[in-house]
C-alpha cells in the first residue's frame, strides 16, 4: 500500500476553498457541459477561451445534433453540409463561379451559396443552400458541428428532406429543401428547381422525412425487387408530375391480386406474372393500375405511364407512417363532411 | 483474505478538518478511492484519512451514500430526497462536493453534482458563469467584440 497516494497537502478552512473552474478536470467539466441544453451550452462557450475550445467541440455538438436532429437529417443532408463547409474552407473569401447561365440563374434566385446541382439543363435541381456570410464561415471553419446546429436550429441551411402530402385523391412523398423555424416549430419547403418557389410552409415535423437511401431528386429508381413482388407487399413508386418533366414523386401502393387469380395462396401465381397490379388508396376508394414488370425500365414506357422506379418497403414503421397517414386524412375528410 | 475482508465491520473516515465518521462497508461502495484502500488493507478495522474532504462535505455524502444504500427506500423517495439535499445546497457547495466527489471517484453521485450544477448556469448570462466558476475573461478585446458579434445573429 502506497501512502504517497493519500499524501496531499491538507486543507485547514473550508472558506478558504473557492472553487475555480481551471481546478476541475476536463472529464468532470465535460459531464457538466454535456448536460447543457445548447443556447447555454453556447453562452457557456463566451466565458472564457478555455472553455471556448471545449465548448464548441465537435463532441458535445454531435450530441445536440444527434438528439434534435437525426430523425430528418440524413446522408444527403450530411453530404450537402460537407459540400459548404469543404468550400468555404478551400475558397475562403473567393465568390464561387457558376459555370454556365443556368448555374448563374439559380445563383442569382438566392441569397446564400447553393449546395450541389444535378439534372441536365433545363432541368436543373439544387439539393442544398446555404444562407452563408463572413462571421458565419468563420464558425463553419473552426467549429464545423456547432455551426451546423446554429444553421439548422435559424433555418439558414435548406436542407434535403421530403414532404408527405395527403389529399383526398392523392397521397404521396416529394422531394423539397427544406428549413426551420424555431419560433413556431415548424418546416417551410422550397422547391429544388430553382429553389426560388417556396412550396408549403408551417409543415410539422410528422410531415418530413429523411429521404431513404438514393430516393432524393433521382429520376429512375433502380430496384432489384421487381421481380419479387408478391401481392400484399407495399411499395413506394415514382410518378411523374407530368409527361416530360424528370420531376418524381413518391406514391405509396400495395401490390394486389391478379383480376383472374382466386387468392388462395396454395394455388396464386401472381408472383410470376409479368404483370403487377398496384392499389393506391384514395379517401373513398382505391384505383388500381396494372404495370408490366419486363418494362418498367424501358424509358417509352415510363414517358407513356408516367411511372418509373419501385422501392419495397421492407421497414415497418416506413408502412405504419403511411398507414397514419391515411388514417389522418380519412378522419379529417370525414369531419370536414 | 476474503473471509478477513468480509468481517470488517466498521469503517472510519478522518476528514481534512480533523472530523471523524464512523460507517459500515455498504456506504463506502459508490467511493472508489476508498474501496481500493481498503481492499489493499490487511485488517479488521480500517482508519482512512480523506485530507482533501471537509467533514461537512463528508457528512453530506454519506448521508446521500446511506439513502440511496438502502433498500428499503422506494426510488419516489429518493428523488423526493435527491431534490431536497440540493435545494439545501449553495452554490459554493455544489462544486466543493463535485471536486470531493471527483476526488473519491464516485460516479453516481458525481453525475448527480454535475446535473445540479448544470442546472445553476442555465438560463444565466455570460458574467455570471464566469462569477460562477471564478474565472476571468481572457479574450483579445478583438475577440471579444466578434463574440459581442456572434451574439447579434448566431441563434436569431
């Protein structure tokens, strides 16, 4: 047994004791931080530059991000974030440059810096902007995390997400930048083409979603599930808003029995049909549409259906959020008659 | 040497100010500092000096480490206790007992110091965290005036 251990100077008058912060170990500080909410966290981090440099790490804001935000901000979101902040690093004060005049146009739509473009002109769409200024990118340098916090929390990102809508003959999922207002706790929804057009505001946080993997603003979903579908099987499909125009949206559908099939599962063979028959659910009936699986990939048909890629829905709560959702909007109908 | 271990039947903390406690071995579980020391001791009764903890500290965290000990206690009452010991607690105090806690290593008790602390600089300004846990600003006035800056857009 080691005395040296219990050996510390003793202390004679608990009055003398004032407790200073530097006397605290950055473990224990840590426990305290981390049970800040963040405004304080944030008011915490002005005291001083010590705790300046542990107040704004990237630990303790990942945190809050995780808690308020994970549920909507997804890769795509994380990636676009990743697009500004590599920028604003690189370029420092240099203006980006569009490339060509349609760049220059949704340039010119916005105030902010425009995250990443995809689709070929004139059907340009942007996946993120950024309301972006000098003391902000200065934030953005030093303190990645707690900046993407700050922009989230004060709307200053338009983040990519996607909207349920539900009326009472459709019911389905877009594509949207979407950014926050914590006064009424609410979303407001840009359209990606231009994002000059806001959509939709005063959305609630059971609108939105995190768009699932390779769904947000694709014009052809490929699926390897085609072939699989079964009746009772639900689906997502990508309907066009109009012929000729890449712009998807996503309807929710069961894939349903064969008009000649009897429905017994010893003897339906629905399920090596090249046809595939989907249900939509509208308020007072359902619409069904027979597709032909062996051409769902070609692009004559997708321009004569106005239907393209199918996504399986394999998560369940994905199928009880569309369930609600019908739910919802059957007993609104039903009241508002 | 387990046997012996398990006949120790009182333990005696000596505070810094000279104050003695007597408790029994349940009581100095959740005090890891502790716990080692007596289990690298080789006798019946233990004697254990705590020079960096005030006999009023200590009497306090016993008396947390004797309620939330006992089995008999409904977890309502212990918070019902937990909230009363720190509204009787200055602001002094908590962080004293943060720092004992720290120094006995006692997990439990000092996550419950850091949530009650956390609680105190909620809600306040910028000055009084700095009087909170006496320390001065040590900003370039450049700095200053850019957190003076930030203040103006970063969460409005």
């Amino acid at each position: 047994m080691s005395q040296e251990k219990h050996c510390v100077p003793k202390l004679m008058n608990q009055e003398d004791c004032k407790v200073s912060l530097l006397d605290i170990p950055d473990v224990i500080l840590d426990c305290i931080l981390k049970r800040l909410p963040p405004l304080d966290l944030f008011r915490v981090s002005q005291v001083c530059t010590y705790l300046r440099n542990i107040g704004r790490s990237d630990d303790l804001w990942e945190t809050h991000i995780e808690h308020k935000w994970s549920k909507l901000v997804g890769n795509d979101a994380h990636h676009e974030w990743q697009w500004h902040t590599t920028k604003i690093i690189n370029e420092g004060s240099i203006i980006f440059l569009p490339e060509n005049k349609e760049n220059l146009l949704l340039q010119q739509s916005l105030s902010g810096s425009c995250g990443t473009i995809s689709g070929d002109s004139p059907f340009l769409r942007l996946h993120s902007y950024l309301k972006s200024y000098k003391g902000l990118n200065g934030l953005i340098r030093n303190y990645s995390k707690m900046a993407l916090y700050i922009c989230l929390e004060t709307g200053r990102f338009c983040f990519p997400a996607q909207v349920y809508k539900a009326t009472r003959f459709t019911l389905y999922c877009y594509d949207a930048l979407v950014c926050y207002d914590s006064k009424t706790d609410t979303f407001r929804a840009r359209s990606p083409n231009g994002g000059r057009h806001m959509i939709e505001k005063d959305i609630h946080w059971d609108r939105l979603r995190k768009p699932p993997h390779n769904t947000f603003l694709v014009d052809f979903y490929h699926s390897n599930c085609l072939n699989d579908l079964k009746p009772g099987d639900h689906i997502e499909i990508q309907k066009r808003r109009r012929r000729a125009l890449p712009y998807c949206e996503w309807w929710y559908a069961v894939v349903c029995h064969l008009g000649s099939c009897d429905k017994d599962i010893n003897h339906c063979s629905c399920r090596n049909s090249d046809t595939l028959v989907l249900e939509f659910n509208q308020y007072s009936h359902t619409v069904t549409y027979s597709l032909t699986r062996s051409a769902i990939n070609s692009k004559v048909y997708v321009e004569l259906t106005c239907l393209a890629g199918i996504r399986k829905l394999t998560d369940d709560e994905e199928i009880i959020k569309w369930k609600n959702l019908i739910f919802t909007r059957n007993q609104e109908l039903r009241l508002a008659e | 040497m387990a046997a012996e271990k398990s006949s120790i039947k009182i333990i005696t903390l000596i505070a810094a100010d000279g104050s003695v406690f007597e408790v029994e071995p349940n009581i100095v579980k959740e005090m890891k500092t502790v716990q080692s020391y007596i289990d690298e001791l080789d006798q019946n009764t233990v004697s254990i000096p705590l020079p960096n903890v005030f006999g009023n500290d200590l009497a306090m965290i016993i008396e947390y480490c004797k309620k939330h000990a006992s089995e008999e206690e409904t977890k309502e009452a212990k918070e019902e206790f937990d909230f009363e010991f720190v509204k009787r607690m200055k602001s002094d105090d908590k962080l004293r007992l943060l720092q004992a806690a720290s120094y006995l290593n006692m997990e439990s008790f000092l996550q419950f110091m850091a949530k009650a602390i956390a609680a105190e600089i909620e809600n306040q300004s910028v000055e009084f965290v700095r009087d909170y846990f006496q320390i001065e600003s040590d900003f370039t006035p450049e700095e200053e005036a850019e957190l003076r800056k930030e203040n103006e857009w970063a969460f409005k």
